[in-house]
C-alpha cells in the first residue's frame, strides 16, 4: 500500500498581506526615553514579560500600562545589558516599578541578585541619571513569524535582496534593526535610525520569503526523520507546480 504525504508550501500572498508598516509616532520621532539594564538574556526577559506581574496588582493592570506605548528591548553596540526604548505615554512612576521588578525578577532567576540596584522613586533622579532622552526615527513592520532563531540565522547570513555583503551591512549600519515580540507570540522587525520605509518593507518581505523556505525545509526534514523511524520505505519526491513536496511511501 502507498501513502501521498504532501509538505504544503507556505501561502505568500498570506504571508504578504500579514505585513504591515506602521509609524511610531506621528513624525516618526516619538521615542521619548531609554533606560540601560543590568540584563543580558533577551529569552529569559520575554518568558518574564509573560509569566510576571512585574509590581502590578493583576494582569490587567499590567497590559494596560504597557498599552500606555511601545517598548522595545534592544543590544546596544559595544554594551553589554539590554536597552530599553519606551515612547508613547508611560507614567514615570509606573515606569520606575516596572523596571525595578523586571531586573529584580531577572537578577533573581540568574542567581544575581547581589548587582541589584534599584531605580529611586524620584522622577527627577530618574531622568537626569537613569532615563536618556533619545530622538530616533522608527518604523515597526508587524510580520507572521514566530521562530526567532530562524528569523535571527537568515538575518545574519542572508544578504535579503542585496547584492554583496557590503551593500547588506551598509544598510544595517544607518541604525538598529531589532526583533520585539509581540502580545500573539509573532515578531515585530522594528527599525530604530535613518531607514526609508519602502526599503524597510521590501527588507522584511525579503526575510519573510526565505523565512517560509526555510521553515518548510524544517517541516520536510522532521516528516522524513519520522518516516525513517516508522521503518517506511519512500518510493518517489515530487515538487509539484505549487512548490509543494508530494512523498510517496510504501508502508506494506
């Protein structure tokens, strides 16, 4: 008896239309602060963002106050903590409580709460000593994509439409390209300095692409890994015209 097994190519014009461009603030200049952090794990920050309170008296509490903007969490060159940018309209005392539970939680679970150091509740001292006011163009392009180890490998090896590896870090260099992870487990591609918003789109529509190839190359190598421990023998591999895999096996 044979069995068809069809790896289904993912559905572009769905992929594109899932993305969307959005400017931050009316000018494109809406960042109003950044504060750097002792934390240097991006995973074990969002798996916090998810799981903790953070200071507030419930999850709503919590969802409104991030609501309030945009918070992005970022690598800053030749630092070593994470930043984090927040624009729109936070409330600087929920801000300052926010940030003292994050690090504490974070120094906590790292085994490193002898660094802890808390942000003084004094709006002042805040932003004269903590907060840096920043004035950064930046465009948000929300996408479908979910693996970030993915996303991250092509960002690093692929040249995404350009022609030379100098043409790619060229663009790269006019500011930061981050990855925020959004409230439905997708990654926002948000970048922060003097980028365009065509070649912004066109950048992730680029990674978007070769993130859907690489995810079926993915999904193929795990149905042919189960077909080796199901002992079934393949009897054909088609690529049919939808760039579909059709696998035949015999399963007698």
């Amino acid at each position: 008896m044979s069995i068809h097994l069809k790896t289904v190519s993912l559905d572009m014009d769905r992929i594109d239309k899932a993305i969307s461009i959005n400017d931050l603030s009316r000018d494109s200049r809406g960042v109003d602060f950044k504060v750097h952090t002792q934390m240097t794990d991006m995973n074990l920050v969002e798996s916090i963002l998810q799981d903790k309170l953070l200071g507030f008296k419930n999850k709503r509490n919590l969802i409104n106050f991030r609501n309030q903007g945009q918070m992005i969490f970022y690598y800053e060159n030749n630092t070593d903590g994470l930043s984090i940018v927040f624009f729109g309209n936070y409330p600087k005392n929920d801000t300052i409580m926010f940030i003292n539970n994050l690090t504490k939680e974070y120094l906590t679970q790292t085994n490193q709460m002898y660094l802890y150091e808390q942000i003084p509740y004094d709006v002042e001292s805040f932003e004269e000593e903590v907060a840096k006011k920043v004035e950064l163009k930046t465009l948000k392009i929300s996408t479908n994509m979910k693996n970030k180890a993915v996303i991250e490998s092509i960002m690093d090896t692929s040249y995404l439409g350009y022609n030379s590896k100098k043409e790619i870090d060229d663009f790269k260099n006019r500011g930061l390209i981050v990855l925020n992870k959004a409230d439905d487990d997708t990654y926002d591609v948000v970048f922060l300095g003097d980028y365009e918003n065509s070649e912004a789109e066109e950048f992730v529509e680029n990674l978007s692409y070769e993130y859907a190839n690489k995810i079926q190359e993915i999904t193929y190598e795990k149905v042919l890994e189960k077909i080796h421990q199901k002992n079934y023998s393949l009897e054909s591999e088609v690529i049919d015209a939808n760039d579909s895999i059709v696998l035949t096996l015999n399963v007698n």
